[in-house]
C-alpha cells in the first residue's frame, strides 16, 4: 500500500480517540543546520530512492498528523526545490481546509536548534493538541510514529520518548500545553534538552518500549547511513487502540519477522 493510501486510512479514522477526546496532532521537522560533517546537507542524503527529508515527510503524512512543518535554514531553497519535486502538496485533511505540508525558513538557524523549534512551534495551528518533534537526520518509520501518538495520549504525560532496553530514543510527543516554552528555548541553556530534563524531574516525562531499531538512528556522518537497517515493523498503538499489521497473532511491540 502507498504512503498516501496509508494516510488516507489514518484520516478515515478520525481524529477523537477511544476516550471521545478530540485531538489535533502536528509535527514539526528540523532541517536548518548546516550538516558540517557531511559533504552534503542531510536533508538531500540519498535514503529509500529520495532525499532524507522527503523520507521523514512522507511517514509523518502517512499518519493521522493534521499537519507537518518543515523548517529550514542552510540551503534552504534547494532543500525546498528537492522536497516539493519529491512530495507534492498533501491535500488538507477532511476535517480541515489547510495543506497538510508547509515550509518554514529560520532565518536564524545559525544559533542552534532552539531557534528552529522556536520557528517550527511558532508556525503551529491554534488547535493544536499534540505535537511530534523529529529532526531530519533520524529517519523515522509511519507506523512506529503512529505507536508513539497512541502511548502519548495513553500515558498523560507531558513528554513522551520511544525507548528500549533502558535507552532513551527519538523522535519526541509532546503536550501543546508546552508551546509557550518550547517557544522561549534559548540554546545557551541547552534548549530542548533542559526542558525534558526538568519535566523528567517532576514526574513529566513517560517512556514507551517498542522495538524499532529506527529509534536509535542518528546520522551524523555518511557512514552512519550505510550501517543503518530498514526498521523493522512493529505492532504500534494508535488512538489508544491496538491493531496488527499483519494478520499474524504477535504480543504488542513484538517485532514481525
């Protein structure tokens, strides 16, 4: 099945959960730095057939993520050019008039990734509930996205993190109760990681174990994405429910051979 089959499915069900909560997931993707260590941006680093970017695009909307914002900073036109040619503007959702796709330029990129979530959170909707935050260098599978949404909005916390065998993973699912100060992060005072370090400390912070190698990836060198597998499928959770992806009879998370 395609990627816009799949999120079409993930719109047909509907954004309200098993709990009759509506809730309005968004996703911002970080795509500014310059990517020094590699002889490339690793937006535009060959990854499935396409640039990473339009990789991490894709899954997000093959998810039930009314929208994603991409932002960008450092080669920020021709990024642009390659994921327009790569992922045509998504329709906007039935339940909404915008397109699901926009891009954002941080025109202050050169201060560190703080200025990007700031970019990033401040072209959110108003309705938004929940949010994914992925950088473009960690590719991420649509289905182990759509378990992380289903354990955030289980779970309750303000921040939820993939995880397995006690390590902490990515991407993150945060509450938009913490838009204010995700909007106010300042790299000085280590930015994001501040923010989830003292939320873990006051009981904040929820982890949820699946397996998925792709939780762990990182690619900070051409080399890493030459050692990196194809994720595995998993069994994810979403609007609070359970459902297979094969009609093999699995315990949750188990991976599918």
């Amino acid at each position: 099945m395609s990627r816009s089959a799949k999120g079409q499915m993930a719109w047909e069900k509907g954004p309200v959960n098993d709990s009759g909560i509506l809730r309005c997931w968004e996703a911002v993707v970080l795509a500014a730095g310059a990517s020094t260590r590699m002889v490339f941006h690793k937006a535009l680093m060959p990854w499935q057939g396409q640039p990473l970017v339009a990789h991490q695009v894709k899954e997000l909307l093959a998810t039930r993520a009314r929208r994603v914002v991409v932002v960008l900073g450092a080669e920020a036109q021709e990024i642009a050019a390659e994921l327009q040619r790569h992922v045509p503007q998504s329709p906007a959702a039935p339940w909404g008039g915008e397109p699901r796709l926009e891009i954002v330029v941080n025109p202050k990129w050169r201060e560190g990734k703080s200025s990007s979530i700031r970019s990033g959170v401040a072209a959110l909707s108003a309705e938004v509930t929940d949010l994914l935050l992925l950088t473009v260098d960690q590719p991420i599978r649509a289905e182990v996205l759509e378990g992380l949404m289903g354990a955030h909005e289980m779970m309750g916390k303000p921040v939820t993190l993939p995880g397995a065998g006690g390590r902490k993973g990515h991407p993150v699912a945060l509450s938009a109760g913490l838009r204010e100060e995700l909007g106010s992060l300042q790299e000085e005072h280590q930015g994001l990681r501040a923010l989830i370090r003292r939320l873990e400390k006051e009981g904040g912070v929820a982890v949820y174990e699946m397996a998925a190698p792709c939780i762990f990836w990182n690619f900070n060198r051409p080399e890493d994405a030459a050692i990196a597998h194809e994720p595995v499928r998993v069994r994810p959770v979403a609007f609070g429910r359970k459902f297979p992806l094969s009609g093999k009879s699995k315990s949750d998370w188990e991976v599918l051979e």
